[in-house]
C-alpha cells in the first residue's frame, strides 16, 4: 500500500521548484518478487528507523533486497539517508515470533557492515552527517548518507542473492 503526501503547499503553487517539488511517501521496499526493469527514480530516499524490522522479519535477504531496490530507485547523483538500528537492539526483539527468532539466529550481515555493502553495490562514497542527542541512548544513531555514481560502474549491478 503507497501512501504519498504532496506537494508541502497548497494547489496551484510552481510544483517545479523547492519546496513545492517534495512529496513524502511510505511504501514497503522488500520487494517480494523479482525486480521489473521499470523503477521509479528518486533524488533521495530517507530510511529512517526501520532496517532492523526489515531484517528480522525478512532476514539477510531482505534487507540486501531493500538496499539493491533502493540502489536501482536512485537517480545518479542521488542519495541515500539511512538510520539503522544498534545490532543489541535486534536482540531485545528476537523473541517476538517464532520467525522473527530463526531470522534473527541467521543473520550475517550487520547493521556496522551497511555502508561497506552499500558501497559494494554500487555507491560511490559515503558519510557519517551524525548523531543527534536522543534522552535515550538506544536511540543515538548515527545518521549516514550514501551516494550514488553519475554513471554506474561497469560491474555495480549484483543480484542480492549474489552479494
């Protein structure tokens, strides 16, 4: 289910120009089935917050799916703004489902390992923009910004099961 929120300003405005041209949208980015070759392209994608539940509910190849989706939904040149979870705040949550354990018991990738398997599919530089002061710790995340190349590389495209 898409749920999408724009422009900021009343009808009628230049929908061109900043700010006018932003729309927020909340979508489910684990993609269930095999990529079409016809993506919607974004400037930037915001990622707050959720790569945890992505990946305790969909394991190690949802969240690699997610990141390939997001990755292939980018304009060159665009970015990535990714919050992730601390991996001990995965484990406070392991035992919600019985799926959710055995995800949970079969990850490899963590979430400290992101921006290096970001960059292996084909971002082009990342940063660190920072860590805003929450009252509680577990919420002190740091908040990271990927890039994407004007022009792919040559060999960037992997399939997630691949990586």
């Amino acid at each position: 289910m898409q749920v999408c929120y724009g422009p900021l300003f009343g009808q009628g405005s230049d929908s061109t120009s900043f700010p006018n041209n932003v729309t927020f949208r909340q979508e489910n980015w684990v993609p269930l089935e095999e990529p079409s070759t016809a993506t919607e392209m974004f400037d930037v994608i915001l990622c707050l917050s959720v790569t945890k539940w992505v990946h305790l509910n969909w394991g190690d190849h949802g969240i690699r799916s997610m990141f390939h989706k997001m990755y292939r939904s980018i304009r060159p040149g665009g970015k990535l703004i990714l919050e992730c979870q601390h991996w001990n705040g995965y484990a406070r949550r392991k035992k919600l489902t019985p799926a959710i354990y055995k995800n949970y018991s079969e990850i490899h990738i963590r979430p400290e390992e992101f921006p290096h398997y970001l960059m292996t599919i084909g971002f082009e530089d990342w940063q660190t923009l920072g860590v805003p002061y929450h009252s509680q710790k577990g919420f002190r995340r740091p908040i990271w910004l990927f890039t994407k190349p004007l022009s792919p590389p040559c060999d960037s495209f992997q399939s997630p099961e691949s990586s």
